[in-house]
C-alpha cells in the first residue's frame, strides 16, 4: 500500500488523493486566452524532482508534494501557504 504524507493528516492511503498538477507560476488574471489555456493544460512531463498540487479527498484539504518522477520517491510535503502568501480573487469574465 502507498502512503502520503498528508500535512494536516498525517501518512494516508494514496486512494485518498487526487493529483492536481504541477505547481506553476499563474499568469496575470489579465493575460490573454492562449497564456490560460497554456497553464491549464501544457504540462512538461520532467523527470526528476517536481513540486505538484495534492488534494485530501475526505477533508478538502489541497497541499503541495515534492516527489521524485524517476523513482516515485515522497521528498515532503507542505501547506501551500509556505509558498503562497495570499489569496487571489479573479475579476468577473468578460463577454465575448
């Protein structure tokens, strides 16, 4: 069985998660389509050390997992906001 290292939960079942990507440098709200659509949906695929998003099913609970790509090896996990210091509201979407 493989285990998480869940911050607010401790070591979990891996089943308890669901992977929410690399964690990536957001683009201005007011970037174009094309910058948004990049930083959705692009991903390197890098082998070696990643930093990713993680989210604690039962809790909602979402963090940030370093791992190594090449042996699927945990190096830690951490609250998001030991890398991100504030929230960002999104301005309402404009009509087309």
């Amino acid at each position: 069985m493989k285990l998480i290292p869940c911050p607010l939960n401790g070591l979990r079942n891996v089943n308890e998660f669901a992977y929410g990507g690399d964690v990536l440098e957001m683009p201005a709200t007011s970037a174009s389509d094309d910058a948004w659509i990049d930083y959705i949906f692009t991903r390197e695929n890098k082998a070696g050390l990643v930093r990713e998003w993680w989210f604690h099913i039962p809790t909602s609970y979402w963090f940030i997992l370093e791992r190594d790509t090449v042996t699927d090896t945990v190096i830690r996990s951490y609250p998001a906001d030991q890398v991100f210091s504030r929230r960002i509201d999104f301005p309402p979407r404009r009509e087309s």
